[in-house]
C-alpha cells in the first residue's frame, strides 16, 4: 500500500489524512540525526499499515539526505527491528530494546 504522505518541515513532521483523521511521524532534526519521537494512527485507522508506510517515508527521506535516524518512540523502535533494510541509516545511539514511550513534540 503506498499512501500520499504529506511532510512539513517546519513543523518537523510527515503526515497523512484518512477519514477526517490526521496520522503523524513527529521528528527533531539536529545536524545529522533524525529523532523519531513520536507515532501516532487515530484508534479508527489502526492495523493498515498507514504507520508502516510513514515510517518508511520518513526512512526513505533520512536515507535520501544522508541522516542517520535515532527512533526514541517505541512504534519506531519496533519498526526498525522488524525492517533490518533500513538499519543502515540508524544511527550509532539507538537502542531498540530500550527505546521511550512517544511524546508530544516540544515545539515554540
């Protein structure tokens, strides 16, 4: 399944709207590395995949720019874990075993 995802940087964050709902990768860019902090797929939308399909824009994007992606949200996390494609893009400090619960994004 491959679905329209919005990203916008200024906001840091990729996104895709489905029955009204908004479903979110929120990111911190610092220098080199992405910090995939929070997933979030409205409860309607959950099981088809549209939080796969984020996360792996959101690689694709990291790889595309030379990044590294550090996934401290625990869905990110487990993405990472079960798609060992990406492995080269993750960055030397994450630590899928003992990644954080998602968090709201700390924005001004």
């Amino acid at each position: 399944m491959d679905i329209p995802v919005n990203h916008d940087e200024k906001t840091q964050r990729f996104s895709y709207v489905k029955e009204g709902h908004e479903c979110v990768v929120d990111y911190d860019k610092r220098e080199t590395i992405i910090d995939i902090h929070r997933t979030f797929v409205h409860a309607d939308l959950r099981g088809r995949g549209i939080a796969e399909m984020l996360l792996k824009a959101i690689s694709d994007y990291a790889g595309g720019k030379g990044l590294r992606v550090l996934p401290t949200c625990s869905y990110a996390a487990l993405f990472y874990k079960r798609h060992k494609e990406y492995a080269s893009i993750l960055s030397e400090d994450a630590d899928l075993e003992n990644s954080g619960s998602c968090r709201l994004p700390n924005k001004q």
